[in-house]
C-alpha cells in the first residue's frame, strides 16, 4: 500500500512508524538521557530498515517494577512497527545497547514486539492501511 505525506511524497506503508517505549525502574538511565534517546532511536531505524524521521522514542524511568522478585534495577521495552519486525535478531541488539548505557542487565530486560496492521496506526488525521 502507499501512503501520500502532506508534502505530496509517495512512500509505502511498509517503511512507517516504528515506536519503541522503554520503562525502567532506575531513577537515572545514563548520564546523558538525550543521546542514549538518540542511540535508540537509530537503532531501531537500522534494526527495522525503516527511515529514522518516522521512529518515535519513548523513556519512562524511575517506574516502580519488580523483575523476579526483586526491586533491582530492570527494564519492559515494547517495540511497535507496521511490519519489518525480526525479533530473534532485534532483541539481542537492543538489551546490549540498553545494558551497555545503563547499570541495566541484559537477563533483567523483556522485550514486547508487537506488528501492528497499518489500518490500526494512525498518523496526520488518516491510518496507513
């Protein structure tokens, strides 16, 4: 399917919206929580092949969770995109990226991926399907 931008710009709908949400238990995720943003936001641009201008990126961080029993430190990452989703290969890319910028580790992060038909995304007052 094809979708028309505002700017009369033709691209398909399989290039769209990928949405990564991270919530975390630690107050302080990195010392820089901007770039950290930014290095997310690349990632999954290059995980998913879709354009970086169309990836929303969500931190929550000092939630109250629990992992195992335990308060220590740990993450719930939910990751939406209108196909392009390998999640054997994307998981193991986005717990080393988040352990390696956070006191977060890998064993203490679940990742959520969810494809999402383009008729249930909306963007610019229409869907993509």
């Amino acid at each position: 399917m094809l979708f028309f931008l505002s700017t009369n710009i033709c691209i398909k709908t399989s290039c769209l919206m990928p949405f990564i949400q991270i919530n975390t238990s630690s107050k302080s995720i990195v010392d820089n929580d901007d770039l950290f943003q930014k290095d997310i936001s690349k990632i999954v641009a290059e995980l998913t092949g879709k354009p970086e201008n169309f990836v929303m990126t969500i931190i929550q961080k000092d939630t109250k969770m629990t992992f195992a029993g335990s308060d220590a430190p740990c993450c719930f990452v939910k990751v939406k995109s209108i196909g392009s989703l390998l999640p054997s290969s994307m998981s193991k890319s986005l717990c080393e990226l988040i352990a390696s910028k956070t006191n977060i580790n890998t064993n203490r992060i679940y990742i959520e991926f969810i494809d999402v038909k383009a008729t249930n995304w909306g963007f610019n007052g229409s869907t993509f399907g």
